[in-house]
C-alpha cells in the first residue's frame, strides 16, 4: 500500500488529495469532505461561505475559533458552558470538531472541522478537513481553499471568488492515508485538559 501511495505522488500528486478526502469521508459518515491545511482555516472558509453575523461560541476553546469568525466579518458572543469534543458555532451549522474523530460521527445538514495538528487524533503534523452534505457547498469550499482556483490549469482558469492559500499539501494528505489504515473504528474525545482560558481575558476579544 505504502508503495502504491509512492507510485501516485510521483504521477498525479493531487489525487493523493482526493484519496484521503474519500477515505476520511466514508470513516465519519460524511457524503464529502474538503482538506484544508489546518483547522483554523476550515472554519474560516465555512464562516465566508454562510455569511456568519453574530456567533455564539463556548467562551473556553482555543483562540483561533474567534479569530476566524472575525476574520470572516462576523461578531462574536461568549457563552459559559462546558462541552466535549465538539461544539457548535451557534446559530450556524458550523461544529468546531478538532477534538473528535471516531467512525459516523457526522452530524447531517452540518458543516464539521477536523484539525490533524500533532496533538490531536490524526497526527499528520499539520491539517484540517470539512465534513459536508451540502454538494454545491463542496465546490465553492474546493475554490475557496485555493485562491479561487478551479480544477483546470492556472493559465485556463478564471477566478470569480477570493480565495485563500489554505489547501492541504499531497504530503500531508499521504500521511493522513498510511495512518488511517490503522485507525481504530471507535475514538474517544480528546480531554480538556490542560483547560483553555477564558477568552475574554484577552484585550482582543473584549466589548
């Protein structure tokens, strides 16, 4: 297998991209799913895509969550709570999930962030991914993550949306692959230790 991954970097690199999207894919019970190159920039991409407003958001997690939706246009609202492995962007069907994955996870009608940083379930080193139903969701996320760029050839393109250079590397996604093939079935969620901080300690974040 690891020789077969080999001989498609060397041909066709990207399709190594595509091979590990279908493989997380079919794993969580998503119809499709969108690599990126961290999970920052996956909920990023899903805050541009649905427009985000005012985002109610767990007032511990990791101090890129509110950045991203800043970044996007949107306000953010703190809320007490405690929560475990995922939580949602409220109101939007946006799940920060970089502390879950185990097998169906998928939540229908959502738009669910994966993070591979080293320190979470998938160790690639660096990566993200977004779980989707939303076919024509799917096309817009691809251009999005890749300055706008379709599938065809940069000279034959035409770029019609602002993108970003947030795509995910056909090393990492090789990666991604080899571990998965010894992946358990059934993961518990990270833990919240060592806890976040209250995010509204920072001068950034506050009123």
């Amino acid at each position: 297998e690891i020789l077969h991954i080999g001989e498609i970097m060397r041909h066709n690199p990207f399709e190594i991209v595509r091979m590990f999207e279908e493989t997380v894919a079919d794993y969580t019970g998503a119809p499709y799913a969108v690599s990126t190159d961290n999970c920052t920039d996956a909920l990023l991409i899903c805050c541009e895509y649905l427009g985000v407003e005012e985002v109610t958001i767990p007032a511990k997690t990791y101090l890129s969550v509110p950045q991203s939706i800043m970044h996007a246009g949107g306000k953010v609202k703190f809320r007490d709570y405690i929560w475990k492995g995922i939580y949602q962007l409220e109101p939007y069907p946006i799940w920060d999930a970089a502390k879950r994955l185990t097998s169906g996870m998928y939540i229908p009608g959502s738009f669910m962030c994966l993070s591979f940083h080293i320190k979470k379930h998938l160790k690639i080193g660096k990566g993200g991914m977004i779980l989707t139903d939303n076919k024509d969701a799917v096309e817009w996320l691809k251009k999005a993550r890749y300055e706008g760029r379709g599938v065809v050839k940069y000279h034959e393109d035409n770029i019609q949306i602002n993108g970003y250079n947030a795509y995910m590397s056909p090393e990492q996604a090789a990666r991604g692959l080899m571990l998965m093939q010894n992946y358990p079935e059934d993961m518990p969620d990270l833990p919240e230790e060592p806890y976040y901080r209250d995010l509204r300690e920072f001068d950034l974040f506050k009123d």
